[in-house]
C-alpha cells in the first residue's frame, strides 16, 4: 500500500512539472549583412570615448539619473517577492497568549437555577482560562508548487537586473546623442555666424562699388538678402540647443546651468573608428533587454508548473505546544501542559474548473512570453542591420560632403575675385556663397548624424559587457 501511495505520488509530481520543458534560444542568421569581422570587444564604448566632457556626463547619469532610481527599485521590489516566495517553503512558527473569562448558566445543560439533585452544583458558572503557547504548520511541498513559484520569482529578480541594465544602455545612449546633438547645434551656428560675418562683408563691398557706380543697385539688395539669411538660421540653432541641454539635464538630474559648459563648443566627438560588432548570436548574450526576456520566460514557465502542482493535494503538519489553566498560578505546572501535532493531505475535489483555467492562464502567459524572446531576438537583429547601414552611410556621406565643402569654398573665392575684377556679375557670387553656406552646414549636420547612427549602434549591439 505505501508503495502505492509513492508510486501515485512520483506520478503526480511528474504531472505537476508538465509545461515547463526547455525553451530553445531564437535561432538568429549566421551573420549581418555589412559589419567590421571580428568578435564585439567587451569595452565597445569605453575604448572608443575620448571625450572628457562626454565622459563626465555619462558619469553623472549613472549615479543620479531618476530613471536608474526607478529601476533599481524595481529590481529591490523582485528581491523583496523572491525573500518571500522562498519563505513560504519554511515552517511558520506562532507564539499566542490569551486570558478568557466566562459565565454559564445552568439552564443550557437542563438544569434549574437550584442545581442537580439535592441543590448540589453541577457545574462552575464563572470560569477564568489563562492560555498561552506556540503554534506551528509546515507545508512539505510534496508536488513542487511552493519551489516552481521560488523558481518563477528568482527568474523575476534577474528580469528586473537585465531591465535596469538595459536603462542603464538606454542612459547612456540617449546621452551621447544629446550631447552630439548639441555641440551640432553650436558648431551649426558657429558657422551661420562666420556666414554672417561673410555676408555682411560682401554686403560692404557690394554697396562701396554701387556707391561708385561700378554695380547696379539690386545687388545691395541681394547681398542684403544673403545676410539676412545666415542671420535668420542662428536663432533655430540656438534654441535647438538649449533643448538638447534640458534634455541632458532631465537624463543626468543635473541643473542646466551645469550642463551648458559641457556641451559648450563646436567640435563634435570622435568615436574612432568603427570596432567589430561580433554575430548575431551574441545579442543573446550582449544585449539585456533579450536577458530580459528569456528570464521571464523561464519565470512564465515556472508560474506555469506551479498553477499545475497547485490542481493536486498539498501535505501539511501543524503543532501545537501550550499551556492552559484556569488559575493564573497553575499556568507554569506540569498539568498546564498541552500539545498536540496532526498531519493533514487536502487538494481540490470540484472546483468547477478554476484550477484548470489558471493552468491554461499560466500555459498563454508562456506562449506569450516566448513569442516575446522570439520577437525581441529578431528586432535586435534588424536594428543593429539597420545601424550598420545609416553608418556606413553617414559615414560615405561625409566623405563626399567635405570633397563638396572644399570645392565649394574654391568655388566662392573664385567667383568673388572674378566679381571684384568685374569679369563677373553679383548673381555668381551670390549663387557660390549660398552654396559654401549650404554645403558647410550640411557636413556638419551630416557628421552628427553618422555620431548619432554609431551611437545607436552601441545600443543595438548591447553597449559594455563585462569580459568572460
């Protein structure tokens, strides 16, 4: 009969771990498209960061911004459920005191108010009973359910460490490209500025020789014009950076007035060349918010097996050891002692199908959760492919610009000694210099925009992981 009892019981066990088989890691292609060979380096950003006041803005990120505050409490939060999961497989240990006073009439037991025969007392009418002790219960977790939900919150405290760092990613990302994003601004109006200067040049020379009759007088207007246009694109840039450095003071919880020295000046950061960006495969490892994911599948998974051990009969043992008088001096004696101990099975005989319907409830959240790690898998495939390319583009496009600037410069001067000369008319001039402007800030926008693309692909990659 024990045999049985085991044999059923081995068999139910089985039964409560179904549904929380091994899930296989989404299977990535073999490689991208157009990347730098060679294995990702552990220090992809730190070996490449080579501008102090960038540094010290991400620094002052990760100690102070409120978003890593936030996370880190949702982190303290899973600690503190994963604390509790495991202690619910511990005995629970209670210590209780009580002092019970009561009064009983003798009509409840058939009797008169004279008593039993002959008057005598049958009973104590005002009784006092002094109680104190320490109860105790146990639940042995025969089939699993208490150990799959410390399995399940386990897997949550290491989902909630991958989010934070994936926060920490996002921070220092999002830092870097506002700061790019503000010294562009600042070397885009620093060149608006030597337009201006420019301008107004061309706008001095253009009225002395009308003043002499050389030129007609339409040509103080367009040079007016041309001005008016470098004046008019510094006040965009300006504010643009203003709310670039708001930006970082939201991000690093530093006041503005801290921020703006930093991102103060107009040369923009040099990254260094483009590293290695490994295989796809290694996302699964770099990348936190794929840890992320597969941590809560496991959890999913373990929420699963415990919805099923929890269809099937639980086995407890309570115990009881206490004192109990009627007379508070005979409380500490050898006849107040009271104990008693029990064992007990008790599972779910009808319950109309709820049990069954959290199980299919945990079994959904799972399909979910995996279709989730799958997705998250490929989107982090398809966004480093993506980087690669906008920087490989950017990169191109620089190239080409800073050809453009050069010849556009040569451009400009020639047409203006030609215009001095009067070998030429104001429209040739005008036409070269608006280009040169046109050109100059296109580079610049164009040298952000490959920072800002290689800064997305610091995250798309996974950022810093430490070295194995």
């Amino acid at each position: 009969m024990t045999r049985a009892l085991l044999a059923a019981a081995a068999l139910l066990a089985g039964c409560a771990s179904a549904g929380t088989a091994d899930r296989a890691p989404p299977v990535l292609p073999a490689a991208y498209a157009a990347a730098p060979a060679g294995q990702a380096p552990a220090d992809w950003w730190r070996a490449r960061l080579a501008d102090p006041a960038l540094a010290r803005l991400i620094d002052a990120g990760l100690r102070d911004a409120p978003d890593l505050a936030v996370a880190a409490a949702r982190v303290e939060q899973a600690r503190a459920q994963l604390a509790g999961a495991g202690s619910e497989r511990a005995p629970s240990i209670g210590a209780s005191a009580s002092v019970a006073r009561s009064r009983t009439s003798p009509a409840e037991f058939g009797f008169g108010s004279g008593g039993g025969p002959g008057g005598a007392p049958v009973i104590d009418r005002e009784r006092t009973v002094y109680r104190t002790g320490l109860d105790a219960a146990w639940d042995l977790d025969l089939f699993g359910r208490l150990r799959a939900s410390a399995r399940a919150a386990g897997a949550r405290v290491d989902a909630a460490t991958a989010d934070a760092e994936a926060v920490q990613l996002a921070l220092v990302t999002d830092i870097a490209r506002n700061y790019v994003a503000a010294r562009a601004a600042d070397a885009r109006a620093a060149v608006a500025r030597e337009n201006l200067v420019a301008s107004n040049d061309l706008l001095s020379i253009t009225r002395a020789r009308a003043g002499a009759g050389l030129v007609p007088g339409i040509d103080v207007s367009r040079a007016e014009s041309l001005a008016a246009e470098a004046a008019a694109t510094i006040g965009p840039l300006e504010a643009e950076r203003a709310a670039r450095v708001a930006t970082l003071s939201t991000l690093t919880g530093r006041a503005p007035a801290e921020i703006a020295p930093l991102v103060a000046g107009t040369a923009l950061p040099d990254f260094g060349p483009l590293p290695a960006t490994g295989l796809p495969g290694d996302l699964l490892r770099r990348r936190p918010d794929l840890a992320a994911a597969e941590r809560r599948l496991a959890a999913a998974d373990a929420e699963t097996a415990a919805a099923v051990a929890a269809r099937l009969p639980s086995l407890s043992i309570t115990a009881t050891l206490g004192l109990v008088a009627t007379a508070l001096g005979d409380l500490f004696t050898d006849d107040a002692l009271a104990t008693s101990a029990s064992a007990g099975l008790a599972g779910p005989l009808v319950d109309f199908g709820r049990n069954r319907a959290r199980v299919a409830e945990s079994r959904a959240r799972a399909a979910e959760a995996l279709a989730d790690y799958r997705g998250t898998a490929f989107r982090a495939f398809a966004e480093v492919e993506t980087q690669l390319a906008l920087a490989a583009g950017r990169a191109a496009q620089v190239r080409e610009l800073e050809r453009l600037v050069a010849a556009s410069r040569d451009a400009s001067a020639l047409a203006l000694i030609r215009y001095r000369r009067g070998l030429a008319d104001f429209l040739g001039v005008l036409d070269a210099q608006r280009t040169l402007n046109r050109n100059r800030d296109a580079l610049i926008a164009a040298q952000a925009a490959r920072l800002d693309a290689e800064a997305a692909l610091f995250r798309a990659v996974g950022g810093d992981v430490p070295a194995t």
